[in-house]
C-alpha cells in the first residue's frame, strides 16, 4: 500500500507580504512543482495530496483554502487572483483549524501522514480561537505520530518563535525579491530530499508488513530530522536517521 503524503502549506497573506507577492506567488508554483515530480518519481510508494491556506483577517478576503487535500495531478497553478495580501496576521487559528482539518483526513486513511510548511513574515496578532499553547499541543501529539512540521519565517526571530509551537525544523529569510526566492529554491530541495527519506520508510515497511506502529512511526520522525539541512549535512546523518529496526 502506498504512503498517501498529505502536502499542507500555511501561507501568510497578511498586508506586509504584499511586498513579495510575485515571488510568493512563483515559489508555491514551483514547489507544486516539485510534489508532481516526487508523485512521478515515486510512483509505487507514494499518493500526494496538496492544500494551500492563505490566512490573514481584517483584510479582503477571510483565511480560506485556496485548495484542499487536492491530488497533486489535479492541482493548477495559483495566481494574483488566488493571492491578495492585506490585513493582520492570524497565525494560530490558521495552523489550529488546517492541522484539526486534516486530522480528521488522515485518521480515516489506513496509510497516511501530514507535512506541513508555514511560511509567514510576522507575528501572531489576531487569532479568535486559539492560542499558542493549543496549537503547540496539536503539533506535539501529531509530531509523535510521525508527522512532518517545518517553519518558515522573516522579520521575527524564527527558531524561538518556531520552538514555542514545538516545531524543530525552522528556516529564515530575508525578505525582498532574492531573499524569498532563495527560500523557496531552499525549501524545494529540502521537500524532495524528505520525499527521498519517506521513499525509503515505505519500502521498508513495504518488506516488513508486520511492523509494529511504534517502530513505524519511529521511522517517520527520523524522516523528518534535519528538513533544512544541506545536501551534504543529510547524506552524513542519512544512515542513522532510518535505523530502525522492521
């Protein structure tokens, strides 16, 4: 059975994105990109699905999918129809609401598991719902499930902000025109390189159909290790992140 990968990205549409919009634009393009050719590529053990959520509030438009839990083949580019930056910053009722979502997505699947990227330029400052506590909770529990969480940011100090939701990997950018693109081209590679690390999770439990869940799950947490970490930096750990035993 196939690993379904449930691609989720939570992306600020906040007026002080307004400044990168092009770019923003053309990264979550080309990281679309890059989920259709892990689809290609691991055709016989992986199944994507992909959900953009822009957030912001006192804006335009409200928080909404732009796409939800869509198969990758079926997913368009967006556009500046889809992407309107304006408005305030509801950082945790964005990442509250999309992770109990696709919760309840994944637990009726007998084979699946969220990845989830926030990319964001500022602050929480207008949540309604849920704070920062909650939301770390929801990450923490969905984490031991093996789970994938990443967090981007600029214009806040990211790792701090990143471990108060208990989120390990953490990436900042700078925030003009080569500073998101460079982002966006970092974070691709690193997506295919954790595609890579999943592929191997899923033949190995693919030959060992009676592995326990905890060693399962196991498996999929060392698959998350190190998301950011260059090229050369993930080959070196590559061999103790999968040791574990089916």
């Amino acid at each position: 059975m196939k690993q379904q990968i449930y691609n989720l990205i939570i992306l600020d549409e906040s007026g002080s994105m307004g400044c990168v919009t092009r770019q923003t634009l053309n990264g979550c393009n080309e990281t679309l990109n890059t989920i259709r050719s892990a689809q290609e590529k691991y055709v016989e053990t992986q199944e994507h699905f992909v959900s953009i959520y822009a957030f912001q509030s006192r804006g335009s438009r409200p928080s909404r999918y732009l796409f939800k839990n869509q198969p990758v083949e079926n997913v368009k580019h967006i556009t500046s129809d889809d992407y309107d930056p304006w408005g305030s910053t509801p950082l945790n009722d964005a990442v509250g609401s999309t992770l109990a979502d696709l919760k309840a997505i994944v637990r009726r699947a007998e084979n699946a598991i969220g990845s989830v990227t926030i990319i964001t330029d500022g602050e929480e400052n207008s949540s309604e719902k849920y704070t920062t506590e909650k939301v770390a909770g929801m990450i923490e529990a969905l984490k031991e499930m093996g789970w994938n969480f990443n967090f981007i940011g600029a214009n806040i100090d990211v790792v701090e902000t990143a471990q108060r939701y208990c989120i390990d990997n953490a990436l900042e950018f700078q925030q003009d025109d080569a500073g998101t693109e460079e982002m966006f081209l970092h974070e691709r590679n690193s997506r295919m390189r954790y595609y890579d690390r999943m592929n191997e999770v899923q033949v190995c439990c693919m030959a060992a159909p009676s592995m326990c869940d905890e060693d399962r799950q196991a498996m999929l947490r060392q698959a998350s290790d190190h998301y950011f970490d260059e090229e050369a930096t993930a080959e070196e750990t590559k061999d103790d992140k999968l040791n574990v035993r089916p």
